[in-house]
C-alpha cells in the first residue's frame, strides 16, 4: 500500500471514529501500531479542540482517548532523562539567573 493510500485509511478511520463521538457507546480499540497511533492523535486534537464538558460523550472519549495515547507513548516512545546539570543550566537561563545568583544556595552535607 502506498504513502497516500495509508495516509487517506488513516484519514478515513479518524473520520469515522469522530462519527461515532455522537453515539453514546463508544468502540474503543488499543492503540498497537504507529497508524494507530497517529489516527489517535487527531482523534484527541479534534477533541481538545472542541473543549468537550466532562461526562459528556465527547467527554468521555477525549478521557479514554488521552490515556490510551499515553500509555502506548508510555511503552513506544521512551524519553531520556535529562543530564541534571543541563536541566539546571537550562531553567536557569528561562528565569535569567547566572551562576552568581545561585552562590547563597548551598547543598546539605
């Protein structure tokens, strides 16, 4: 199957899970492959986009929805920690601090 026959599939069963959102049971499936996956990314896009209220159907699927996308991202798409003086030169430089502003903070013995 080609590039473009996968993207409009894709593009097809997004759409036809959105239908479904005005229904009031929902036909949720794992999320198993990276197809899967990106169908439910716009499927929770368009969801989040439509600022659903909670225990609404809508609602609902958006809450099944972003925890099924997280626990595949969870499994699929490790990511590495943060060398910890990188993280600390890093949120130093988003508040404007240099290392002399940090002189008066001294570690615990």
């Amino acid at each position: 199957m080609t590039q473009a026959a996968n993207l409009q599939e894709d593009s097809h069963r997004a759409a036809l899970v959105a239908c479904r959102l005005s229904q009031t049971t929902m036909d949720i499936k794992p999320i198993r492959t990276k197809t899967n996956h990106r169908a439910a990314l716009r499927l929770v896009s368009r969801l989040v986009d439509l600022d659903p209220a909670r225990g609404t159907p809508d609602g609902d699927m958006l809450d099944v929805m972003s925890t099924l996308v997280a626990a595949y991202e969870a499994k699929h798409i490790p990511i590495a920690l943060a060398d910890p003086i990188e993280a600390i030169k890093f949120r130093m430089d988003q508040r404007g601090l240099v290392p002399r502003d940090l002189q008066h903070v001294q570690a615990e013995p």
